[in-house]
C-alpha cells in the first residue's frame, strides 16, 4: 500500500483513554522506548510476558534492562489469562504484558486490577488486534501503555510502531530518549540481520521440536546482542492512509475476515480445535490445534507443497529464551497451525486448503 504519510493521532486517539502519542520505526521499538522509561523511573525489574509471543517481544525487555517472566496462556485462545499471569507477578514485576495474539480479544479488565494490586503497569499490546474490542469497547481502554504496530504484514499496513500513554509525562520522557537510538541500518545490513533472525530462532525451534520442546535453549545471549540493531533504530515512519482509515471504520475488513474463518471451519477436519472469535474481534490469522505433531508436520509440508500459505507460528518464545515450563504454549508448538485471512487468502486458495486437508485425513 501506498500513501502519504500522516499522523496518527486523529485515528488512535479516541479509540483509547490515553493521552500522550509517539510513533516509532517500528512497534518493537517504541515498545521499547516505554519500558526504558520504566526502568528509569521504577527501576530495572520483571514484566510478565506470555510464552506464546513472537520472540522480539521478550527481547524488547532485556534491550530496556528488565528480565522476561514468562506465564503459560490458554490453548483455546492462545492468550495469557488472568490466573496465568497472576502466578507470575512478583516483588520484581514492574508491568504485565497482555498481547491479544491473533487477533482475539479478552477482557482486560482483571489484568488492570492484577496490575494495580501488584503495583505494575499494564500494557496491552495490540500489534494483531488493533480493531477488537470486548464488550463493545476498543480494546487499549486500560491500560497504562497501548502499543499499535503498522506493518505489511499485519492487520495495520506501513513501518511503524505507537505507544499511547495515559500519562503525558511518560510521553515527554519517551521523546526526550528517542535520540538516543541509533539510525536506522542499511538496507542490505537490515534485510541479513531480518533474515539471520528469522532462520536462527525458527531453527532452534525446529530443532526444540523434534525433541518434543521438552527442554529450552537459554539463547539470549546470542539473540541480545547482535539482533539489537534490527529492532531498535529511528527511521521516519510510513503510515498509509488506507491504514488509518481501516481503523476508523473496520467493518468492512471485519466482515471479509469472519466470511474467511466461517469457510475454513467447514472445511477443517473436525478433530481440529479452531480458535473462536467474537463478533467484535478483527482477526489477524485463523489458529488451529491439530491432533497432534504428526498431524501439524504432515498438513504443513502438504499444504505448502500445493502452494498454499499456513505456518505453525507463533511457537513458543519461553522455550528459545530459555523457559520450558508452561505447558500450555509447550502444546500449541506442537499442535498449532495458522491460516491466512487477509488478500493472500483466495476463494482459490481456501479451496485447495479444502482439497489437501481431504486427502491427508483417513
């Protein structure tokens, strides 16, 4: 998509109870920004992470000097649930991370009532999610940061990232650290560094696989440092109109969504547990917990093989980081499958999922 760029602010702005707005090169990035002002003004600490995350999340807190507490999330949502995180929260936490993977919504409010009784902040992290809402409110309504991420590959197209605040003093200290970031890599330095990382952490992943993600692989160190310049740069940001107008008024981008998810429920062998959306979630991509890893392994390459899209992300990002404890995100990398629900996904395409599906089930 193409466009000139604009601000934000009219289009963000009244979807949430927040104030202050900066806009970053990308979502990790400001998120960053908002959790080293944390650190400065609270202190270096813990915040509450769920495990089924795509990994430059949890490194977005080591860049700021916290330390990733990983909590287990809920297989039919793929999301951390309030017990879930609670069971994480510590004399260290400084904030609780709640990411609406996918898409899906979930009430945030026991999340902001486990933040205030444990002193932290609560982030909702919208980079998938950027036009749900639960109980008919925009999701971003409680929490103490409401990250939004614009990316080709997301709900939200452009190259950016906007963290709003409810403060406007955490504002004016997220502006006063963004020249503190490096410049943006060249663009042969970024594309190796996006793709090193990519191959590294979907390799170890792999790897973790095939042993069933019974142990982690502690590689923090590894990812750290040389990975710091991919996610953390300033660049002018490229915010399309179409965008911002699609968060105005998502109906009609809701509607094409659902009309793609109630097909690939016909389709989907009926062992398969889908994710279910709400009337008020915009969908990001359809997941699906197959059977089993057999299962999952076979539809991928048979899928693939037709040309059809369909990955087994979001995998679990406590295993690579070093935590192999929750069992919940344990299972959904082994058992997981998602679907396309944007352009990419084609009357065509659904129906050779159709097809493929139909010959890989007895």
């Amino acid at each position: 998509p193409t466009g000139t760029p604009v601000t934000p602010a009219d289009a963000l702005a009244p979807r949430v109870a927040n104030h202050g707005l900066g806009v970053a090169a990308r979502a990790i990035t400001a998120l960053y920004l908002g959790l080293r002002a944390l650190a400065e003004r609270r202190g270096e600490g813990e915040v509450v992470v769920p495990a089924t995350v795509c990994p430059s999340v949890p490194l977005a807190v080591l860049y700021a000097g916290h330390r990733p507490r990983f909590c287990d999330v809920d297989p039919g949502t793929f999301c951390m649930t309030p017990a879930t995180a609670a069971a994480a929260v510590g004399p260290e936490t400084r904030a609780i991370l709640l990411v609406y993977l996918f898409g899906k919504a979930v009430d945030p409010a026991p999340f902001a009532a486990l933040a205030e009784s444990s002193g932290a902040m609560l982030i909702e992290d919208l980079a998938h999610a950027p036009c749900s809402s639960w109980d008919g409110e925009p999701l971003g309504t409680h929490g103490d940061f409401t990250l939004y991420s614009f990316n080709d590959a997301k709900v939200l197209r452009g190259t950016a990232g906007a963290l709003l605040t409810r403060d406007p003093a955490w504002a004016e200290r997220i502006e006063q650290l963004r020249p503190t970031l490096p410049a943006k890599p060249p663009a042969d330095e970024a594309r190796f560094l996006g793709s090193a990382f990519r191959d590294f952490t979907h390799g170890l992943y792999h790897l973790l696989r095939e042993e069933g993600l019974t142990r982690a692989t502690g590689a923090v160190d590894l990812l750290r440092g040389p990975m710091r310049a991919l996610f953390l740069h300033e660049a002018p940001p490229r915010l399309p109109a179409d965008a911002l107008r699609l968060l105005a008024d998502p109906r009609g981008e809701r509607e094409r969504r659902h009309g793609k998810i109630r097909r690939y429920r016909e389709i989907l062998p009926a062992a398969w547990e889908a994710v279910g959306f709400a009337a008020g979630d915009l969908p990001w991509r359809l997941p699906v917990l197959t059977p089993g890893h057999a299962v999952q392994a076979a539809a991928i390459r048979r899928l693939r093989a037709a040309g059809v899209l369909v990955s087994n992300h979001f995998f679990p990002a406590s295993h690579v980081l070093g935590d192999a404890t929750p069992g919940h995100a344990r299972e959904i990398g082994l058992r997981a499958l998602n679907f396309w629900l944007d352009e990419k996904a084609t009357p065509d395409s659904i129906e050779t999922t159709a097809r493929e599906l139909a010959r890989l089930t007895p």
